[in-house]
C-alpha cells in the first residue's frame, strides 16, 4: 500500500488517522534529543575545560573562534542540510530518484568550500588581526573547520532525509567526543592552538563515524527511481530562504561575541568570552532543540507529501506549547540560580547578574518557538516569509546593541530577547494565517 493510499484508508477515522500522523511528525525525536542531550554535556565540557584553562582574555579568542566558524558553518551549509533532508524525504516518500539529491548537493557544496577557502585565503591578515589578535593558527583552523563541517552538514541533510536518525545521533555524538578528547591536555597545558585543534578534529571525526556505520544503509541512495532528476535549481530555490533564516538564526545565537569584538574597544576580547560563556549557560534547551528540529522537517514534509496538511499544523503547536513550559522553567532557573552556576562552572571571573541571564533564558524560549514554527514554514514551502521575518530579527538584534547603553552583556542580552520575541511572533502569525487559508 502506498503511504498516500493509507492516508485515503484512515479518512474515514479520523481519531486513528491523527494519532498515527502525529506519531510520524515526531518519529525520531526522542533519539536525537538524548544524542543532542549527550553531545551538549560534551560541549559543555569543553567550554568549561578551555575557559578555566585559558582564562577570559584567551578563551574570548576561542569563543570567536567558535562563534565565527559556526556562524558561516550555519549559514552556508544548515541550507544544504536542510535541502537534502528535505527532498529527499519528499521524493522518497513518491518513490522518487533520490541520486540527483546528493549530486546537486554535493556540487552546490563543493562550489562554496572552493569560494570560502579562497576568501580566506585572500582575507588571511585581515582576518588574524580583526578576530584573532593576529593568532594565524587560529585562522588555519577557521578554513579547516570549515570544510569539514562542509561535509558533516550534507551528511547530516542524508541521514536526516533517510530519516535514519540514529545515524544522525551518532555524528552528534562522535563529534562531540572528538572534541573533548583532542581537547583534555589542556587539563595539563593552557594552549588556544590545541583547543582550535579540537574544534577542527569534531568535525572531521563526526565525518568518518557515520560514513563507516552507515556505509550499506547510505548505499540506498545509489539505487534507481522514476521521476525527473533533482535539479540546481530546485536546491538553489529552497536554499536561498533557508540561508537567510539561517545567517539570521546565527547572529542571534552566535553573533554576541563578534558583534562585541567587531564593536571595538578595550577589554572586548574579555567581554566576548563572558558574553559567550553566559549564552552558553543558558543554551542548554537550544542543543536538545536540535534533536527535534533535525527531526520536524523531514517528517513534516512527509506529511505535507501526503495531503494531511491540518496535522503538520498541529504537529508545530503542540511543540510550541511545550516550549513555552520549557521558557518559564529556564527562566526561573537562570535567575534564581544562574549567576551561582555561572561562577561555580566557569569561575569567579565569569560572575554575572541574574537580569542578564533571565533575558538570555527569556530569549531562548522565544528563539526555539521561532525555529520550530521556520520548520514548519519550510516544509510548507513557504521559506520566504520565514525568511523576511528572521532578517527583521537580526537588524533589530544588532541595533538594539548599538543603541541600549550599558555593559556589553546586558546589551547582548536586551537585544536578543527583543529579537527572538519578535521573530516568534512574526513567525506565529504567518503560520496562523497560512492555517485559517489552509482551512
């Protein structure tokens, strides 16, 4: 029976039909919030390795080390990631041919590799000395970083769209590993090269680990379909929304740190460390997000193949409203316990006030309401109105930083709960509309 003829079967009960649809919409989620879960203890780990081994001055390079890597590794390859899971969850669920998926793919990301590292290249002083300090290994590990995240993305899109997230579980994992691995002499030794070495390392390893233990399943993708081959243009059309969203989504979630770097002044590289040391205090929900999130779209895009457009529609509220009850949590922690964690985790150095981590934790809870709501969007295909919204969010997050006064924490903070906030009710009001059209 063919998944559309089993939708056809179960119209007549509807209660049935809903529950089984809803039982797809999250297939896989529990796996990869215990993978994302695990794979953020790991990060922890290393954050706090390298920041009481490197103290705040040297450390904030490494959390701009961090934060510029992931913020281009998002932009330019979460679209990739996202395409690929997306269509080829589509065109398998038709019995489409899914090896056109992969080349389009694979050439997309290897055009952007050669654009980069040549960028790069080209930038090499400019950018040792405006984000660095004019630290040169840092950089080399900025380009290396890249490219192998390059990969790891696209093989994220394949184990996503084959909806084989135990697979995707294991990239998390083995990534996470590396990390700390590579990273525990600096128990021993304080050395900012060796922790960018760990960085690059995460990537390279999450690479290696999923191609070996899903070498027979990813051979799938080899075997013939019917259909018209998976066009550029296809993938350039959905990844254009998504990189927006995605560049947006950075800057909100990794940008602190560089927009206090790039802002100027003295001490910024200090500042940048406790800023990102704050973000990452209060991101713990963000990492167990990421499990769902990795899971939503190729289910909901599934669903939305099969004509049950009212259940993807649910399927997002229901995540949203338990968000909400995760906000109030965090928030209530963040206050109340935060600045205490902050300094027994990180050091004293690192002791900040419970206003700016209660913001922090309010602009999470707002963040994840926005990117479960972009999941649905996107799988609707309607990335462009996602997208307009999440561009809004960034100019506001960096304006809110240029012109509220005070410490550059409490600034990070005001603009990104305004930012988030704002995305999240953008977001849910173009979800509210396409449903009542829908209806």
């Amino acid at each position: 029976m063919t998944a559309r003829a089993a939708v056809a079967e179960h119209a007549g009960a509807p209660v049935a039909g809903v529950a089984r649809a809803r039982a797809r919409a999250f297939d896989g989620a529990l796996v990869l919030s215990v993978a994302t879960g695990l794979s953020g203890v790991l990060i922890y780990a290393f954050h706090v390795l390298a920041a009481r081994s490197l103290g705040p001055e040297a450390y904030g390079r490494i959390a701009v080390l961090w934060a510029a890597l992931f913020v281009g590794v998002v932009v330019l390859f979460r679209p990739l990631e996202q395409t690929t899971a997306r269509a080829i969850a589509e065109r398998r669920s038709r019995g489409a041919d899914v090896r056109s998926v992969l080349r389009a793919v694979t050439i997309m990301a290897a055009v952007v590799v050669v654009l980069l590292t040549t960028a790069i290249v080209l930038g090499w002083d400019v950018i040792s000395s405006s984000l660095f300090g004019g630290d040169a290994t840092l950089t080399a590990a900025l380009a290396l970083g890249l490219v192998a995240y390059a990969a790891a993305y696209v093989i994220r899109g394949v184990t996503s769209g084959l909806r084989w997230f135990s697979g995707y579980g294991l990239l998390l994992l083995a990534d996470a590993l590396a990390r700390i691995v590579v990273a525990l002499p600096l128990v021993v030794v304080a050395s900012e090269g060796l922790a960018a070495a760990a960085m690059v390392a995460a990537g390279v390893a999450s690479v290696a680990a999923v191609l070996w233990a899903g070498r027979s399943r990813l051979g799938t993708l080899l075997a013939p379909g019917h259909g018209a081959s998976f066009r550029l243009r296809s993938a350039a059309s959905f990844a254009g929304p998504a990189s927006v969203i995605a560049a947006a989504d950075q800057v909100l979630v990794n940008g602190g740190p560089l927009v206090v770097v790039l802002a100027g002044g003295s001490g910024m590289s200090r500042e940048a460390g406790v800023v990102f040391a704050a973000t990452m205090l209060v991101r713990v929900p963000v990492f167990l997000f990421q499990g769902l999130a990795a899971s939503l779209l190729p289910n909901l895009t599934t669903l939305h193949a099969q004509r049950d457009g009212s259940v993807v529609a649910r399927a997002a509220w229901r995540a949203c409203a338990a968000i909400a009850g995760v906000t109030v949590a965090i928030v209530l922690a963040a206050t109340v316990a935060g600045p205490s964690v902050m300094a027994l985790v990180y050091g004293e150095e690192y002791r900040v006030d419970a206003l700016e981590l209660g913001l922090l934790a309010a602009g999470v809870g707002a963040y994840l309401a926005a990117a479960t709501l972009s999941q649905l969007l996107l799988a609707l295909d309607r990335g462009r109105a996602a997208a307009v919204a999440w561009a809004g969010a960034a100019v506001v997050f960096v304006a809110s930083y240029a012109v509220i006064p005070g410490e550059p924490l409490l600034r990070i903070a005001v603009g990104f709960a305004v930012a988030a906030g704002a995305v999240a009710f953008a977001l849910a009001t173009v979800v509210a509309r396409s449903s009542r059209h829908s209806a």
